[in-house]
C-alpha cells in the first residue's frame, strides 16, 4: 500500500487517500509534516482536499518514527474527531493508519468501537 513509504521519514507526516464509492484511490493529500513525535492536525485540512476531489470516503495515515504500532490518547482524538467531521460532511473517515518500522496497525481493526459511536 502506498502509506507504507511513511515508514521511512524521520519526522510525522499525516496523509489522506481520497477514496470514490468503488473503494478506488481517486486522490492524495500531505496534510502535515511534524516533528520527531507530533503532527498537527485538523479536520479543515484534513477534508478540504477531499471535498475538492468529491471523495466518499478518506483512510488517514501517520507515521511513528520510533516504532511504535500503539495510537496515543492524540491519535484516538484524532480518529473520533474526524470521523465526527467526516459524518457531518458527508465524506467517511473508513480508516486511520499507524505506520513505523515494525509494519502497519489499522485503528479500525483495533478500536472498532470508534466507528461505533461516530454518529
């Protein structure tokens, strides 16, 4: 997958694929380059590409750079933030990623919770 090259940068990038109804990578958007562990991010940025490109739905990802697979209490505010943006819009949040070194971790698959209460 494309998000997987984020493994290689020494600094936090956040980045959205815009996704079409047919689950196709229709767009992409650096939405942030951080520091060694912090990236600002906020919904504006993160749904102003998407918008343009009328997406269905985004998959975020950012990178660790220490390795760690483990979301911090930022990164599920995060996750619950967009996903509450993203329903009030109209363009769906279907995934946020965690890339580092030691492979990839799909908060969708680990707190599935998240997607629950998003309405």
């Amino acid at each position: 997958m494309l998000a997987e090259y984020l493994q290689f940068f020494s600094e936090e990038h956040f980045i959205s694929f815009h996704i079409d109804a047919k689950n196709t990578i229709i767009g992409y958007h650096d939405i942030s380059h951080g520091t060694l562990n912090a990236s600002l991010v906020h919904p504006r940025e993160v749904f102003k590409a998407a918008l343009l490109t009328n997406a269905y739905g985004i998959i975020v990802a950012h990178n660790h750079p220490a390795g760690s697979l483990d979301p911090s209490r930022e990164d599920l505010e995060t996750t619950t933030q967009l996903i509450k943006a993203g329903a009030l819009l109209g363009v769906n949040v279907i995934d946020h990623l965690i890339v580092s070194s030691n492979g990839m971790r799909s908060l969708r698959e680990r707190y599935p919770e998240l997607w629950d209460k998003s309405v």
